[in-house]
C-alpha cells in the first residue's frame, strides 16, 4: 500500500536504524513508513515482510500472496535452509532475504509484517515492528509472558499500529455462530465452559545429545532473548514448543485457540478470571519441561467455570462445549453440535449480539490495514486469550489456587506467583 509520507516526518536511514537496534529493541527509533494512512490513500498495495519461514511462516505466505493487493518483498528466517525455500516460493532476490529481522525491519517500503517465529520472538519482533511503522499478523500465542503482552499491547496503542492475532477460529463462521448462540442465551444461562487440548505426542528426547549448529543455521539469534543453551535438534522448529524457555506447551499452542474460543464465548475477550487452580503432570527427566497432562480450572467474575484439560486419546484436534441451564453447544473445526438440536436452527435477530464477521483471518488483516479498524484478533484480545495459557501453567507449577485481579494483571497477595509473570531477557535484548 503506497501512501504519501508526511513532510515533517524526517527519513531515517538504514545504518540510523541498526545502530540504535544493537542492544535493545524497544530503543529502536519511530519510523513513519509508507503507510501514512487514511481513506485518500494513492494505492490498495500493501507490501509485507515474512519474519520466520518454517511450516506455518510458509503456509502464511502463500496465504497472502493469494490475496488481491497483498504483495510479499521481503522474508526472514535465522536459518538458511528456510529462507531459500521462501525465496523460492516468492520469486524474491537475495537482497531481499534476510538473515537478521532488524534488517527487514529497516525497508521503509515495507507496510506490514509476519511474525511467524518461536513464541519467545512474539513480543520482541512485534514490539521493534510496531516501533518501525509497520503493522503485525502474529502468531498465536501471542506472548510468552504475561507481563510482555501488556506492553505490546501498549506499544501497538502508542504506535497506532494493527495487530492480527494468528487465532483463525476468529475467522471460522462455525464458531463464530457457536458463541452468538451462547451469547444470546440460546443454551439459558452459562455456567460452564469445557475444553479438550491434545497431548504431546512428541517423544520427550532421554537421551538428547549436544550437536554440532548446522551450517546456515545462526543458533545464536534464534536464541535470542532465551537463556543460553547448548544445541540440540530437538530444542528448535517444531518442538521448541514444549521447552518452557520457549513456550508453554500444548496449552498455549492449541489452548490459545480454544481458551480463546472460550473467552469470546464468555464474553470475556477484555478480561480474565478471578481463580485458578491447577493439577499438572510435568516431565521428571529429558528435554521437554511442560505439561503432559493439563488440568485447569478457571472460574470467573460472573460464575461461569472453564475447564481446559488433556485428551486422553491422540487425536490432533481440541474440542469446546458450551453448558448453560437449558443445554449445551459442541464446536470444533470440524462440525458443531447441541442439545437440543433445534439451537441450531436459531436465527440471530436484528436486535441482538452479533459478533464480530470475518470469513477470512488474512483478508481481514488486510482490510484493517487499510481501514485503520481493530481486526478480529486484535492484540488486547490475543493478550488476553495468551494470558489465560499463561494462568494455567503458572497454576499448574505451583500447585494452588490463585487469585487474579485481571483489571490490574497481577496476583492477589501472592509475590512468589507474580513473579512468573515476567521473565529475564539474555543481555543485549530486552523489551
């Protein structure tokens, strides 16, 4: 999307950019790119950058090089390997990949970004991007901590830039009529909610070894904010997801999706619960150090209790059933269900709660971009939805019930677990 930059707005240079980037990303100077917005603008173009090109980073791209006036110019990936099959897949010359997000981050033909990195990238990459003028599509979860997602969502504000939240249940039309049923007390009064994750299925490595970095592979980056630690294959891609200096497990891969199905649901996209306690089984020896069993219960303001726990089968899928005084509702990416089955055949009037309608989670991205609007994930909803991961886990590896005031963030009178809500950074980053 080509727009006019403002005469007062001074350029800044490349070099400019990466110097002040050396040692922290939230010192990075204000760039105002090309997106100066607003209804004028000359041209429906929006140039995008791909910042992590791994199975969902190239699964992204193709989605939005298939969308009309989305244009992908740039990718960027800490390992070789990714990067060549993005330019593969784009057409994009060497120039244009690249090895370090700072220098993506520096083009100031670049409108909007792809943060589709481990989840201890999120908050950083999209912190540095909002500060450099773009707008974000990020993954889900969007943070790794409680405490990062609320300054992301501050920066995000201050910078006035669009986050999307990779959660496309927001985009899927079944469970967007799952929760304007629930919603509009077609199921009476919630009371509780019930969601089913997957298990690992991943073989928590026993015997790991330290390895050799693969050429092409810059270990130290992809490290970035986390602690030191020597390599292993296992720790990296795929299953970084279940390394606590990393991730949180299989609750926040696919509890992201159906804790946040919940929260809209609820109608608690801009809250959280008051409680929660938490039974989980964690690994006592290996590689991996997050749940394997995941049992959550969170109770919130206006009653309602959700339960988030472990399938006992290794169907790849979560499940969602909404329970209120006059039946329930089922829903999940393959079919939705109630009882009694005349729900639905309910029809949502005029007058009541409609939620908000995207058909497709990138169009809608992109249209937001252009409209400067809130998307249907927008950063404060995936902070919240992310929190809730978060609340389990911190839950799960106390052992107690905890309380929460989600108005302030914190917990009640309790420092040993508000201190989880943070995490330190390796020097030279921090947010």
């Amino acid at each position: 999307m080509k727009f006019k930059r403002s005469k007062n707005v001074k350029q800044l240079t490349r070099r400019d950019f990466l110097k002040s980037s050396a040692t922290t990303v939230l010192t990075l100077p204000t760039i105002i790119t090309s997106s100066v917005r607003g209804a004028n603008a000359p041209s429906n173009r929006i140039t995008i950058g791909c910042i992590g090109l791994g199975a969902q980073g190239s699964w992204i791209i193709r989605g939005f090089m298939s969308q009309p006036g989305a244009h992908v110019v740039a990718v960027c990936d800490v390992d070789t390997n990714h990067r060549e099959n993005a330019r593969n897949v784009t057409g994009l010359s060497a120039k244009s990949a690249y090895n370090d997000f700072r220098d993506l981050l520096a083009r100031d033909d670049i409108d909007a970004v792809v943060v589709a990195v481990p989840d201890h990238w999120h908050v950083p990459i999209s912190i540095a991007a909002a500060k450099a003028g773009k707008d974000i599509y990020c993954e889900k979860p969007l943070t790794l901590t409680i405490a990062g997602g609320r300054r992301l969502c501050d920066a995000v504000k201050r910078y006035g830039r669009v986050l999307q939240t990779g959660s496309q249940q927001r985009s899927d039309s079944r469970f967007r009529f799952a929760c304007e049923l629930v919603r509009n007390g077609r199921i009476g009064k919630l009371h509780t909610i019930r969601v089913e994750i997957p298990r690992n299925t991943r073989p928590n490595p026993l015997d790991w070894q330290v390895e050799e970095v693969p050429p092409g592979f810059d270990y130290d980056m992809w490290l970035g904010p986390a602690p030191w630690a020597p390599y292993t294959k296992h720790r990296c891609h795929y299953e970084f997801r279940f390394l606590f200096d990393y991730s949180g497990g299989q609750i926040t891969n696919w509890g992201a999706h159906y804790l946040d199905t919940a929260q809209w649901g609820n109608g608690t996209d801009y809250t959280g619960p008051v409680e929660i306690v938490g039974r989980g089984q964690f690994p006592k020896q290996g590689l991996f150090t997050t749940a394997t069993n995941t049992n959550v219960e969170y109770t919130y303001a206006n009653g309602v209790k959700l339960m988030c726990t472990t399938r006992s089968d290794d169907a790849n899928e979560g499940k969602i059933w909404f329970e209120g005084s006059d039946g329930w509702i089922f829903v999940n990416r393959s079919r939705i269900d109630a009882h009694p089955k005349s729900i639905l055949e309910s029809h949502i009037g005029p007058n009541e709660t409609h939620l908000y309608n995207s058909t497709d989670h990138q169009r809608d991205f992109l249209d937001c971009v252009k409209l400067r609007r809130e998307p249907a994930a927008s950063v404060e909803i995936g902070h919240r939805s992310a929190s809730l991961c978060h609340l389990g886990n911190i839950a799960m590896l106390l052992g107690r019930k905890l309380k929460w005031n989600p108005e302030k963030e914190q917990f009640i009178n309790d420092t040993a677990a508000n201190r989880m809500l943070t995490r330190s950074m390796r020097a030279p980053w921090r947010i």
